[in-house]
C-alpha cells in the first residue's frame, strides 16, 4: 500500500505545509505457490474462452482439467508439510554450504507448492489462461474432446473453446520466427512431414500484421522439409497462432476441423445432430410430413456429403463469420499440383471489431 512523504518545512518561519508525495508501489507478479499470475512468455497451458463468466469458467476448467489429468498422468501429489530435505549435519558448519543448501530447500519447496493447473491472468475480456504443469496440453486436450465426441455428454455451461498452448514468446515479428525456427520442428522438419494450415488470432495488440504473421510462419514450415504442404480443407495439423497483448501463444494440434476448432459446446451438438435428428424427426412428424424430411434428410446428406469433400466447417458463432477467407495475394503454386502453398491461404483471420465470446 502506497504511503504518504511529507516534505520537512521550509525555515524562515513560513506556514506552508509540505506537499505529501505517494509513492507506487511495485505490482507482485507471483503466486503465493512462487508461479506468474499472469501470461508471459515461457508458459504453457491451456488457453480458454467463455461467455461473459469467467470465473465460472476458471472453476469449470479445474474440474474439467483435473477429472482427465488424473485419469491421464495420475492424481496429482503435494510435498508433506513436515516433510524437510535431508542434509547432513556437518555442513551447518561451513556457512558457505549451508545458504547453498538453504537456496536448495527454499527452492525445492517452492516447485512442490505449485499445481498442476493454475488460472493466470490472460490479458483479455472472455479469456482465461490455465498455466499447467508437468504435462502435454495438446495431448489432454485431445483427449478431452476425443471423449466428449464419443460419449456426446455436455460437460461443460460457461467454456466455449479449449485451445492447448505448447509454447509462448513475445509478440515481435522477430521474436517469433526465432521462436517458431525450433518449436516446429518436431512436427515439420525432415523425415517428419505433413498437411498443415494455421489459423490466426489477435486481441488487444495493434502493432502485429496478420498476412506477414501467416507469411513468416508458413516460410519456416516449408524451409523445415520441402514436402509440407498447406492444405485448407483436411489438413493434419493445424498451427494456432493466439496473440493477446505483447504475447503470442503456439501450438500445433491435430483434428482442428473434426472438433470443431476445439469448441466442447458445437463438438456435443455436432455429435447429438449425427447420431439423433432423424429417429426424432421420425417420431415426432405424420406421414404427411416423413416424406418432407427424409427428402429433406436426403437433402442435408448430400450437403454434408459436399461440405466433407470441401471441409467447410460452420461457424462456431457470429465471430467465426468471415474467417475462411478466399485465396488473395501471395501464393506459390507447387510443380504438378494445383494447391496453393503459402502465406495468405492460412485461414481464420482477426479483425479488431470481433467478438470475443469464441
């Protein structure tokens, strides 16, 4: 707390009290568990967004997050509290070795406090940041979602989208390419090849360019093997690229198109659609109408059928309108195909006037 600095009065017998100065004090940017309350680069975790309650969506996401860690690494396991690391006694006697060995416990006992998931601040309205621990975000999340697909349970009220984040850095240009040179290569350098598109996110950030973003990112994926190819409609992986503020998280994940670009609530509905609109259309209409629905059935199919050779997916919301956006600009067209290869095909734009309840 800010305390008052009264300035001594002048001599000369005057009456005119000393200004009082305040001085700020500085912000504490660490957990009581010793992690950072808010996101910057260095972290991974889970990225989420929600509708209007974020706090609902903090207590959401713990259970959700922590029903599935355990299930997938284990429950989770704290240090004792009488539990001290042992040491022997001689080295009390040498100062020197016994602050190391302080520095040692204090440290220690600090990585034992901190969780598996911890809610950070994001940075953004609608957005909360799950910083985890000891485990592989794009694995648990598609586990999560790989349940959620086939059991068709709504698990969840407030969460929208559940994005994993491999990895962040800051959010210069220059930064992310030397960032990014490394963090795809597990998946893009030579012999490891694949399909891919990357899809691109910004909040409360003016000073970075989507198309240069896009431009950048797909140059280092075709530098790491020659055979990477973009593909827009079934690619297998997806590059996320989220910015908020002077941070920009990256992840690759897989099934981006099949769950829906990882919103639970249109993976539930998307699954419910498939497996029970027609018994209950069936159920619910005369004879009169069955024969309406089942062309209308025929109808839908063939438009399902058209929308899988062209993987359009629907909109998870009004924001996600106008984020498939036509080929323009900067290609480059591969010998012998007739697949564009770079740059501005990327899909899933940001516009400074979307909503961001996605």
């Amino acid at each position: 707390m800010a305390s008052p600095v009264q300035q001594s009065p002048q001599p000369g017998g005057g009456k005119r009290k000393g200004k009082a100065q305040y001085v700020q004090a500085k912000r504490a940017r660490r957990c009581d568990g010793g992690g950072p309350r808010q996101l910057e680069p260095g972290l991974q975790g889970i990225l989420i967004t929600c509708n209007m309650n974020e706090r609902k969506c903090v207590e959401e996401a713990y259970s959700l997050l922590n029903e599935y860690g355990d299930d997938m690494y284990g429950p989770e396991k704290f240090a004792d509290k009488d539990q001290q690391p042992s040491g022997s006694e001689g080295e009390d006697d040498d100062v020197e070795a016994a602050l190391k060995k302080e520095v040692g416990d204090i440290k220690a006992s600090t990585e034992m406090r901190l969780r598996r998931f911890q809610s950070v601040e994001s940075g953004a309205n609608n957005v909360v940041f799950i910083r985890t621990l000891g485990i592989e975000p794009e694995k648990l999340v598609h586990h999560i979602l790989q349940d959620i697909y086939k059991t068709k349970k709504k698990k969840t009220r407030v969460i929208l989208r559940m994005l994993p984040i491999s990895g962040t850095c800051k959010a210069f240009l220059e930064d992310m390419k030397k960032y990014a040179e490394t963090f795809l290569e597990p998946w893009f350098k030579a012999p490891n090849k694949g399909t891919f598109q990357i899809v691109y996110k910004s909040r409360n950030n003016s000073h970075m360019n989507r198309e240069e973003v896009i431009k950048e990112l797909a140059g280092i994926v075709g530098s790491l093997n020659s055979e990477n190819k973009v593909d827009l409609t079934n690619p297998q992986y997806t590059v996320v690229v989220e910015i908020i503020k002077a941070v920009c998280c990256l992840s690759v994940v897989k099934d981006y198109t099949l769950f829906r670009k990882y919103n639970l609530q249109e993976v539930v509905k998307s699954a419910k659609d498939s497996s029970q609109l027609n018994p209950k259309q069936a159920a619910l209409t005369g004879n009169g109408k069955e024969a309406k629905l089942e062309s209308g059935d025929k109808s839908n199919q063939n438009d399902a059928a058209e929308g899988k050779n062209n993987q359009q997916v629907v909109p998870e919301d009004s924001e996600e309108l106008g984020q498939t956006e036509p080929i323009s600009e900067t290609h480059v067209v591969s010998e012998g195909a007739a697949k564009p290869e770079l740059a501005s095909q990327v899909t899933e734009g940001s516009e400074s006037h979307e909503n961001d309840l996605s």
